[in-house]
C-alpha cells in the first residue's frame, strides 16, 4: 500500500519566469544601473571587466533578465560611485507592490512597461550627460530654462 504524499504547492520566486516576464523590481534597479554607468560615460564592457562578469551578463542585469546578487549589488553600486540606496530610488509603488511575496499571494504576472520611463531611454541619458559636460552653470540653467519653455508651449 503506497502513501499518499501531500506535496505543497512550489512557490514562486516572484520572478514569474515561466511567464517570461521578469519581476518589475529587477528592472528597476537594472534601469538604475544602465543610468548611473551611462551618466559615468562608462561602457557596458568598462562595468562588466570591474565587477569580473561579462558584457553580456550586464546586459541582462541592466534589462531586469537577470537578478543581481547581493554581493554583486555591492560591486555594482562601489564601481559606480552610489550607495545601494541609490540603485532602488525613484521606485513607484505599483513596482514596489511586486515584491516576490506580494506576487505569490496574489498569483498576478509583473506589470512592466519600460517604455513609460523615459529614463530608460538613451536619447535622455546622451542629453543628460551632454547637459552636465557644459561648464558654464549659469548657460546650464539658461538652458533648462529654455527646454522647460518649450516643452510648456510645445
């Protein structure tokens, strides 16, 4: 007479990877990622040499595909000069709300939409980046004055 084994429902890492969709949360601090390394004028190949990985790996760590240790976190945030407080900044409360153990109450699949971020894109980075290179602060400021003029009347 064999046993009936219960076996418990396995639990989700709240990546939803099966979906092939992964957790909100990794792509936010991918995103903090790309933007600090790219506001550095450091190349992907420049962080992946400093923190011993591949260019491809960071790669799927600046698109959320894969997560980044915590040991890596803090290779991360040292190579580009932030503390790890940094790298979940700016997070809004729907990516906050995917946390893993929030997902697997609620069995929802990750809402990500990286094209709403327009901090995600590179023509803001290469624009932020250009901005800061101007040494003049007073032409800066004249300049964001213009920018924020145009786009009200835009």
């Amino acid at each position: 007479m064999s046993k009936k084994r219960h076996l418990r429902p396995r639990k989700s890492s709240g990546r939803m990877a099966s979906k092939g969709f992964p957790n909100p949360i990794d792509v936010h601090v991918g995103g903090r990622i790309r933007l600090r390394r790219t506001l550095l004028g450091m190349s992907q190949e420049g962080l992946a040499e400093a923190i011993g990985v591949t260019f491809q790996q960071v790669q799927k760590y600046e698109k959320g595909a894969n997560r980044v240790s915590s040991s890596r976190l803090l290779d991360i945030a040292g190579v580009l000069d932030v503390e790890i407080p940094y790298l979940f900044a700016e997070m809004t409360a729907s990516v906050a709300n995917q946390r893993p153990s929030h997902l697997i109450h609620t069995n929802q699949v990750p809402d990500i939409d990286i094209h709403k971020d327009p901090m995600a894109k590179r023509e803001t980075l290469e624009l932020v980046r250009a901005y800061y290179k101007i040494p003049d602060p007073e032409l800066r400021r004249r300049l964001r004055d213009l920018v924020t003029s145009v786009a009200r009347n835009g």
